[in-house]
C-alpha cells in the first residue's frame, strides 16, 4: 500500500501545498506495487530548520577538512592557489546545492540522489546509483578516513620521523576490521558520543583561525607574511614548469580534495520528506549551511598559511597536529590528534552501519542479493540447505560455520551481519590498494558523476511536471525555482573535472573493481533470483 498523506482541507494553505506537492511526486515517480509495502506510514514532520541545518554543517565539517591542506599544497604553487581551490571548490558546491533544493522540492521525499536520479532518469538509474554508492563510494570513503584515522595515531607515537606507509595501511586496516566487529556485535556508537565530536570538530576549527590570525596579530608565524614569496608566489620547485594540461590535471586533483571537505551537502535530501515546510526551510538551510562552511574553510586555511610555510603543509600529513605543536606546544598537539582520530573513527563506525542499512533497503526493493537483508531463507532452519544448493563444496565448511556463529545475531536481533562484512571487506580492499589522495580521486570522480546526472534531470523534472501532474496540481511556478544557469555551470564544470582527473589518475585497482561492481550490477539485474523460487528443502 503506497503512502498518502491526509488530504487537504482547502482551509489551510499549507495542507494545499502539502497535498499538491505529494501530486506532483506521485506524477513523476511510478513505483513498483511491493514497493509501498516496505515504506513506513507516513509520519508528521519532526526536523526544524535548525536540526537540518546542523545536520548538513554537521557532515561537512568532518575529518577531511584536516587532511585536505596537505593533499591541495601538492599540488598548487603558491598558498594563494590553494584558498582559490578551497573557494572554487565551494562555490562550485554551492552552484549545485542551489539546483538540489529545486530537486529536493519537486521530489520532497526522503532518499535524495536515489530518489532523483529515479524520478527523472527512471527506476535503472536509482538501481545504479545504489550499487556505486554502496560498492564502491561509501566504503572508499570509509577506507579513506581510516587512513585519516592512522595518519593521526601514529602521529601520536612518532611526532618527528617518517611513518612507513605500510604501517599506516596496518592501522587503518585495524580501524576497519575493529568497528566491522563492533558493528557485527550489535554494538554502535550512541547519539551523544557522535554529538560530543562534533562540538570538539568545531571547538577546533575555531580555534585554529583564532590562533592563526592571533600569532598574525603579535608578528609571530612563520608561514606567508615573513616569507619573501607571499601569496602569490608561484617559483615553488617540481611545479613551476608545468604545460598547460598537466597544470590542470594538478587543478582537478586538488579541486576533488577540497570537494571531499565539502561532501555533505547533499545531505538535506534525505531528510526532506520529515520537514515541516520544505518550500520555506530547505533554502535557509542550504544557503546558510553553504555561507558558513565556505567562510569557515577558508578561514583555516588562511590560519594554516600564515603561521606554516608551504613547504611544511605540503609535507605534513597531519598538518593541524603541527600547526599546534608550533603555536600552542606538545599538549595542543596531542588534543588535536586525539580530537581528529576520534572524529574520524567515529565517521567511519557511523557510515559502517548505515550503509549496512542501505544494504538492506536496497535488498528488500530487490536491487541487492536478499541474503543481505537475511531474506534468502523464510526460516533459520533452511538456512543449511540454501548454501548447500548455491554454494560449491570447498566453500560450504566455511560458510555454513559463519552462519551458524552469526545466526542468533541475524535472525533474534536483525542485525545485518552479512552487508557489514561485506562493506568492511570492500573497504579493507580500497585501504590495501589506493593512498590517500587516490581514493579522495574516485570517490568525487564518482560522486560529482552521480551529482551530474541528478542536476541535470531538473530539466527533465520540469517537463514531467508540466505535461504529467494532475489539474491544479503543484507546478513549478509556484515552488522554488533555481536560476537555469546553476545546473548547466554544476554539470558543465563537474564533467570537465571528471574527464580530466579519470585522464591524469593512472590505472590502478580501485577503479577496476569500481568497473567491476558496475558489471556486477548489470548482472544481477538481468540474472537475479529471489529466495522464494529456491526448491524447497529434501
């Protein structure tokens, strides 16, 4: 039974604006009959403006913001071209928010992208996106802050030295298989502990451009105002004699660095649906979320270059620990290592367990295997005879003493033991493969495809509103519009990003499983069977 909003009095504008806008919703997007059966009922509206807007400012200021400087000076030759990545980055950013409130208007459901990408490109494109995002963004993600993880711990232990790039793959390797465990135990982190973290993340982004510009104030530092080169040097060596398209392969690169600070954004999308007043809200919040985040950015980046040379940015793989160790002495470094490890262990337990969720809706809409949803049997007892008939024998032992650990886990408390050992593989394989800067590569290679293609169905939207919702329905003259050129700006420069850094990245094994889940993907949709047309057991 698909879900319907009460219908309105006509007294109250907003009932008529609710009701018409679930009209429009019902137009362009035609589900499936079983799929109403997995939606919850329709619930009244609990997320204010303001909890959104934490929400939103909250994913942005993850962990990354931390690392991004070091990856951005690589690759810039001067401290000047870095804040213009940072700013670029966001306006880009920003350019694209603007289209997704329109989306998020036209399709106020919660899902986001999933959701759009079905809507205007149809329900194949939703099936997609689903498997890049669980198969290969979320766990390259994870992989990634992992290694943010290890870089600050062994920083920790080794304050000066050089930290063997096996050793951090080690340690992040732990992150992973430790919260996987955890994860598979039932045990998650709470609510508070990830509230606690993020008032420390902002307690110390703060304080970093407090202390930059301070130490500026009292002639201290010895970052861009006592350095001869300034801003806008650009004599920095290995980068000074670059053509004009290997300076651009360098560009893209940082570019993608910045944009993994900025990864949150989107995050509005799939809460909309538990907004009070959408048409209202979802404009305060992602302009006001963007405003603060890019000013905030920059910032601390600025803090950063005016205390630190660039050399040492460029070098320091835990650039905020050094910036406190040379301003506030030995203790300051060790708040902020513990600070910046903990967050970033914190996000990977967190998007551990949801995409493990987002396993399971994906496998109840038929999209995923039904094993990761614990659908491949009706009861535990026919679980012996399911591996044994899709299983051949040198994996049965193993696989059969697997279920048999883990079966009271899965089938008493629903937790989804297989999607979360799924996703801690994947991204043990994505920590083993790819460094630092490569997996921040694909994962926004990947990430701006899937926001490309979801900006540009806007203009799709606008057709199906026009020509398929109902009389007097919900049009698009009434709602938001964005200003046409955001989403053509959006999608032109996210191409050219895209195309240029999949050019300028060797081949490695992280983009080869991508493709490989992609065929994978292409498969199963053609091949899959559900559990119920097993034989039934002897």
């Amino acid at each position: 039974m698909s879900t319907t909003s009460p219908e309105p009095s006509g007294d109250d504008p907003q009932d008529c604006e609710a009701g018409e806008q679930v009209s429009v919703y019902s137009a362009l997007i035609r589900r499936p009959e079983s799929d109403g059966q997995l939606r919850p009922q329709h619930k009244q509206p609990t997320l204010t403006p303001l909890n959104c807007l934490a929400l939103v400012i909250g994913l942005q200021i993850g962990s990354g913001v931390f690392s991004a400087p070091s990856l951005i000076a690589q690759h810039v030759r001067s401290p000047a071209e870095a804040l213009g990545v940072f700013v670029m980055a966001g306006l880009l950013v920003w350019t694209g928010a603007a289209s997704f409130i329109e989306l998020g208007l036209l399709v106020p459901s919660n899902g986001g992208i999933q959701e759009y990408l079905r809507a205007s490109w149809g329900d194949y494109t939703g099936y997609l996106f689903s498997w890049v995002w669980v198969g290969i963004v979320k766990p390259a993600g994870n992989a990634a802050m992992s290694t943010i993880f290890a870089d600050y711990t062994l920083k920790a232990f080794r304050p000066s030295g050089t930290i063997s790039p096996y050793t951090t793959k080690i340690v992040a390797l732990g992150c992973v298989a430790s919260l996987t465990t955890m994860n598979c135990l039932g045990k998650t982190a709470g609510a508070k502990a990830a509230n606690v973290f993020m008032v420390l993340k902002l307690v110390a982004l703060g304080s970093i451009i407090v202390i930059g510009f301070a130490t500026y104030a009292f002639g201290y530092g010895e970052g861009v105002p006592t350095s001869d080169a300034g801003w806008f040097d650009r004599d920095q060596p290995g980068l000074g004699d670059l053509t004009l398209w290997e300076y651009l392969g360098n560009m893209s690169t940082a570019v993608f660095a910045a944009l993994f600070c900025y990864g949150g954004w989107e995050s509005a999308g799939f809460v909309i649906g538990d907004m009070a007043n959408p048409a209202r809200d979802l404009p305060r919040v992602i302009n006001g979320a963007m405003t603060l985040v890019i000013v905030g950015f920059f910032l601390m980046n600025m803090s950063l270059y005016i205390y630190l040379p660039l050399d040492v940015v460029r070098e320091s793989k835990a650039v905020v620990v050094e910036f406190a160790s040379r301003t506030i002495g030995a203790w300051g470094a060790i708040v902020f290592t513990i600070v910046v490890a903990m967050s970033a262990m914190g996000a990977v337990n967190v998007n551990m367990f949801a995409v493990a969720k987002l396993c399971v809706v994906a496998a109840q809409r038929g999209y995923f295997p039904p094993i990761l949803a614990n659908l491949h049997c009706r009861t535990e007892q026919d679980e012996t005879h399911y591996f044994r008939q899709i299983l051949a024998w040198p994996f049965r032992l193993p696989a059969l003493a697997f279920a048999r650990l883990t079966r009271r886990l899965r089938w008493e408390h629903s937790v989804p033991v297989f999607a979360l050992l799924l996703n801690g593989i994947l991204a043990s394989f994505f920590v083993l493969v790819g460094s630092l800067t490569r997996l921040i590569t694909l994962i926004e290679m990947i990430k701006f495809s899937c926001y490309m293609m979801s900006v540009l169905g806007i203009f799709i939207l606008r057709r199906k509103v026009n020509k398929q919702a109902p009389m007097g329905s919900y049009s698009t003259d009434k709602t938001y519009r964005t200003w046409t050129g955001n989403p053509i700006i959006f999608a032109f420069v996210s191409g050219l990003l895209v195309i240029r850094g999949a050019l300028s990245a060797s081949p490695q094994a992280p983009a080869i499983l991508a493709l490989s889940i992609l065929a994978l993907a292409v498969l199963y949709r053609r091949f899959s069977h559900r559990a119920d047309q097993l034989p039934p057991p002897d």
